[in-house]
C-alpha cells in the first residue's frame, strides 16, 4: 500500500518531501542515531554544496591524514561535520575559523575549541588523541552545543525544517547553536545533534527543540522524539535505552545504557522480514531486559527528495526487570 499526500503547501500534482512522507507514515526515529562517538566540527561560512565536507577535507588534509581519518571514522566513530552560524551565510575573508573537538562516550564526555588561520592547520591536530579521547588539543569549553542539521543541498528537507529550529535556538542560546552538514536520516528532519552529549534528535520544529535544549543544559536527556545515543553500539541498543528511558523516566545522560544483546531465535511461523534482539539495558540502580523487534513497513510513501520510501520500525515486547 502507498501513502498518498499532498506536499506541505496543499498543492496536489506536487509530492512531498521525505520527512513529511515519514511523518504521513507514522514513522519514529528511536533507534536511528548514526554512529558518532567522537567529533571533528569544522567552520566553514557560506553556502554547502553536497560535496562541501569532501572538499573542506581535502583541502585541510594531505593523502595520508585523510585515510587516518576514515579508519578512525569507520573504526572509532570520529564523526568530521562542517559547521556555521545561523542565519546569513556570508564568508568573511581572513576570519579566523572556529573548530571544534570532542567525544560522547558515557563517562568520559570533552569538548574543546580551537581557532585557526587556514584549514591547512588542521593538518597537525592528533586524530588519534580525539579518537582515544584523551583530548588536550584546544581549550576546553562547557558544553553543550546544539548542531542542527541544514544541509539542503544533500535533502531539502533539511534546509526547510532545519533552519527553523537553527534559528530559534541561536535566539534562545545564543553562541550554543550551530547549523551543520549531514548527520544522516533526512527523512527525521529536524534533526538536532547535542554535542558532547552524544544524542541525536528528530523530527523536531523550534518549540520541540527547546525542550530538547532546556533537558540538556540541565544535564538531562529528552526521550521524545529522540533518535537515540550516537555512541551506542547498535540501533537496537538505542532503541532499547529509549525504551527504559520511557518506561522509568530516567533522564540523567547516563541513565540508560546497553551493556549487553543478543538474537531471538525465530518461532516457526513468525511474521516474515521481522528481526528480534534482548537487551540488557542498566536502567539507574536496576537493570532490564528489553524485547525488540524490528518489522516491515507496512505501507510506503513516494516524496520528491527519496523517491519511495518505507521506513522499517521497531518496537517493544516487553520490558522485565532482571
């Protein structure tokens, strides 16, 4: 089955975009973080073309940082993003660039900031001491920051429902918000990364976003609409600690974590297509043991940014203390 829609504007002949498509379907984002266990946030003012963190990179880094950079994405979870403030885009020649590092494992959260001259100064900062998260490469800063993905030129979904939230929580928390290149999952537009918290949000409009901010300055976690902990070790992991996030009101940024999952064996006749893990998950002093499945879509949608799109979800079982 497929949803049909008219685009945001009411305008029929005129498909919508994918995050609108997924909210049409009933689509949630618990479970869908991408993994960031670390960061390299780069300014870089002006206008994004798609390639914009390819091109920042190759301009800041010879050959042989690149690969070191791409092992430890693949390998560490070092996310590199661009960065800007919101509003006018505008390059200001000479300007000084701010750039930022830190890591989101729980128990060992860092941010620090540095200024450059040139990208090309980028190339004697130590990846390995960001990815090992022993840090000492800027000045520390007291977070958190909060990264809101407008990246239009990868999905205008982005853009349109980015913007609005980057805009709002640069008003309210003025120097804390930034606009940032793709964080993956358009179709959870807006999507808002708090750093170094290590927690990715979707879906959200301006008034949403700042609950979201509020909970973080407070050293908490707001488990609405949240995507889940980018340094957990899987989406059903994420998709568990928001689960014990939602059934005990744990909020403190270490409150829920994995620690432990395993398969459930299929029973002869099961849905077809559907996948099933437990859980471990330390839920404050307690731990619980979370049932997880993940089934098809049951119906599509075609937008005009992803063409057909049929987000598979997950949800709870059951939810025991151990």
């Amino acid at each position: 089955m497929t949803v049909q829609a008219a685009d945001e504007e009411g305008r029929s002949g005129t498909l919508p975009g994918c995050a609108v498509v997924a909210r049409l379907l009933g689509a949630h984002p618990a479970g869908t973080a991408a993994d960031m266990r670390c960061w390299l946030l780069i300014e870089q003012p002006g206008p994004w073309p798609a390639d914009a963190l390819e091109t920042v990179l190759a301009e800041a880094f010879p050959p042989g940082h690149r690969a070191l950079l791409e092992e430890l994405r693949s390998t560490r979870g070092l996310r590199p993003l661009l960065i800007r403030r919101p509003g006018k885009h505008q390059r200001r020649p000479g300007a000084p660039r701010t750039v930022f590092v830190g890591g989101g494992e729980p128990g060992n959260r860092w941010l620090e900031r540095l200024e450059i001259g040139d990208l090309g100064e980028l190339a004697a900062l130590d990846l390995r001491a960001v990815a090992d998260g022993r840090g000492g490469v800027g000045e520390p800063v007291d977070g958190p920051l909060f990264l809101v993905c407008t990246h239009g030129t990868k999905d205008v979904c982005c853009a349109v429902l980015g913007r609005p939230v980057a805009s709002s929580l640069s008003a309210n928390h003025p120097g804390r918000a930034w606009e940032t290149s793709h964080v993956g999952g358009d179709r959870w537009a807006g999507n808002l990364l708090v750093v170094p918290d290590g927690y990715l949000h979707g879906q959200l409009n301006p008034a949403e976003a700042g609950l979201v901010a509020k909970a973080a300055l407070r050293g908490q976690v707001e488990p609405e609409q949240l995507r889940g902990r980018t340094s957990a070790p899987s989406a059903w992991a994420q998709f568990a600690e928001i689960a014990v996030r939602r059934h005990t009101d744990l909020r403190g940024l270490d409150d829920a974590i994995a620690v432990r999952e395993e398969p459930l064996p299929e029973p002869d006749g099961h849905e077809p297509g559907a996948e099933a893990r437990i859980v471990t998950v330390r839920g404050g002093e307690e731990h619980f043991v979370v049932t997880v499945r993940r089934r098809p879509a049951p119906c599509g949608g075609t937008s005009r940014c992803a063409g057909l799109i049929a987000p598979p979800g997950y949800v709870t079982e059951s939810i025991v203390r151990a």
